[in-house]
C-alpha cells in the first residue's frame, strides 16, 4: 500500500497546479417575457498549468474569466468537464481544493471599503491581497487585483506578487485581468478567452510574434504592452476598437 501511495504523488502530471479539461459552465437565463435560454460561460476549456508558473488570463468583459477562477476555487461547480487543482478534483474533492487554493477578486473592494473606511483604495486592495497572500496558498487566483489602482499602487502591487511567488518555487498565480501591461510584465504565458472558449495559449512574446500585425520595420512596429493590446484584439477580432 505504501508503494502505491508513493507511487501515485510520483505520477508524471504531478508537477501541474491546474488541469481542466473541456471545462463548461452553461446558465439558464430567463427573459422579460418568462422565456428561458441557455448562456454557455466556458466552452470546452482545456488547460494545463505548471507549479511555479504566473498563469495570466485575458478576455474582454463577459468572456468568462471569472467563472473559470470561481470554479478553480471550487466555489462555482462546472456544467461538465474536469478540474483539478493541487492534484484534487473540484467537484469531488471540493473541501481539499479550498485548503489548497486562495482567490482574490478585485471587486470586493465595496466590502472593505465598508470595513475600513479610514484606508485609501489602493490601501485597501494591498491589505486584501497581502491577506490572501500571507493564507500561503499552493495556488493563488487574483481576479484583477489592480482594478481601479493608480499606476504607482498597481506597480507596487505588481512587485509584491512577483516578491511572494519567488520565495518558493512550488508556488503558483493564475491572474484574470483586463490590464495588458500586468499581463506583458508578470505573466510566464497567458491564456485568451473569447466568449468562453479558449482561442490562444502562449507566452506573451509568442504571441505578440505571432500576431504582430504593424509594418516590420523597427521605427513602426509596436513592443511590450501595446504590441501585446495589439495581439490580443487581433485574436478576439475586435482590430477596430484600436482606433476608437
């Protein structure tokens, strides 16, 4: 018994922090009029992510971002599909996956704003994200920790993240936000979703290689968080809005 119990923590895909596999959340909403249809959240969403890595996870407002930390966090159970965190299964599991996993949402900052009236926005944030770091954590889940920060917080934000996931290798952050110069700077790869399915996987310089879409020469062709910007509308089709 001890040798398979050993043998089973040695397995190959020990060294992931998160798997899904064509992972779906589907939401019956009803209309005005009493009808009802289907609204599909994730699509099909198969990921894998490795302990130590910062895992970022872009999209435009409603492509499921949330809904896909919620149910890593084993507080949103998925329509179908898989999910594992620190090797436990979100829906079987659910209980160990919380002693595993810590989520920060940046829009609970109404709720602090409440309770510690006497802080600064940025303040509060910090607190609320130190708070989530100092639970030590296998994986971290920041739903856009540096919303409505100024440039020196979510700076100073930004640091604090790196800080504590060099500290132990074993570590992992899965970062949901909307902010691509975060994504350009902290991100080891980041996933694009688009209407709940998953439309690209990379590292920020691939896909800013692959997708870089200005004139090749080098005084026209932009770099770092605008050439990223520039990826990710090409990918999600919205090229157009670049020029609003």
């Amino acid at each position: 018994m001890a040798f398979l119990l050993l043998w089973r923590w040695e397995t190959p895909d020990m060294h992931l922090a998160v798997e899904t596999d064509r992972l779906k959340r589907v939401y019956t909403a009803r209309s005005a009029n009493g009808s009802r249809s289907r609204v599909v959240v994730l699509d099909d969403v198969t990921l894998s992510i490795r302990r130590g890595e910062l895992f970022g996870v872009l999209g435009v407002n409603g492509a499921g971002k949330s809904t896909l930390l919620r149910i890593l966090a084993a507080q949103l159970r998925p329509s179908s599909g898989t999910a594992k965190v620190a090797g436990f299964d979100v829906g079987r599991y659910a209980s160990h996956v919380r002693r595993h996993v810590g989520i920060v949402c940046g829009d609970e900052g109404a709720l602090l704003r409440l309770r510690t009236p006497e802080l600064s926005t940025g303040e509060r944030q910090r607190a609320h994200v130190e708070r989530g770091l100092a639970a030590n954590p296998a994986v971290l889940l920041l739903d856009q920790p540096t919303l409505g920060l100024d440039c020196a917080a979510s700076r100073q934000m930004r640091a604090t993240i790196r800080r504590w996931l060099g500290e132990d290798a074993t570590r992992t952050v899965m970062i949901a936000t909307n902010d691509m110069a975060e994504a350009n700077e902290l991100c080891d790869r980041v996933a694009i979703l688009d209407s709940g399915r998953l439309v690209a996987c990379e590292t920020p310089a691939a896909l800013k290689d692959r997708w870089q879409i200005q004139p090749a020469a080098a005084e026209t062709r932009v770099r770092g968080a605008e050439a990223l910007e520039a990826a990710f509308l090409a990918i999600v089709g919205r090229q157009g809005w670049a020029s609003v």
